[in-house]
C-alpha cells in the first residue's frame, strides 16, 4: 500500500480544548413559520445548531449540563469557523457562548 493511499483513508477529527464545543449549525431559514420572507444577509445575533463533540473539560465539569446531540442557541460572535467542510456549518464555540440547551418534558 502506497503512502498516498494510506493518507487518503484518514479521517479528520475537530476535537475542542478547554472550555469549548464544536457545533454543526442548522441550515438558515428564509421563511419563517408564518411566511414571512428573510433577506438573504440578515444579522442574526443567535444561532442553533447541534453539539458534535465537547471537550474533555466540558465533559467532566458536572457545570455544564451539555453533552453530544444537544441542541442549542448560541452567540456566534466568539465562534471560530471550521474550514473542514465546504458549506463551513461546524463552529468551535465557547461554552459561555452557549445561551440555552433545548430539552423535551420526559
């Protein structure tokens, strides 16, 4: 096997340090739930998304009652972009960033 082909097989993986959590954004809307119409460049200053992974701190602290697959709102200001993907949704986010953690009543 080849050392290219052997390259081509790996797989990337994003793993946050610290306090952060890397989050797949949802698609942006343009309509809204009662048809109004969004102007492509509106500011929005929350975002939602789902929790890919958290980081170890994160997963450890009893304090952050956040863990994979949650959805969220957060403050994209912090945000750093991850150029991993060509649509560019996934977010290394800082905890404090997060806002609210949807839950279902059990």
């Amino acid at each position: 096997m080849s050392n290219a082909a052997s390259k081509s097989k790996t797989i990337e993986v994003v793993e946050p340090i610290g306090e952060r959590v890397l989050i797949r954004k949802d698609e942006d809307r343009k309509v809204t739930k009662v048809g109004i119409h969004l102007p492509d460049k509106i500011e929005i200053p929350t975002l939602t998304g789902r929790v890919v992974t958290v980081s170890t701190v994160i997963e450890n602290n009893p304090d952050y009652p956040i863990s994979q697959y949650d959805k969220v709102l957060f403050n994209p200001k912090q945000s750093i972009p991850v150029d991993f993907e060509g649509d560019n949704r996934l977010y290394v986010v800082p905890i404090e960033d997060i806002v609210a953690v949807f839950r279902r009543d059990p």
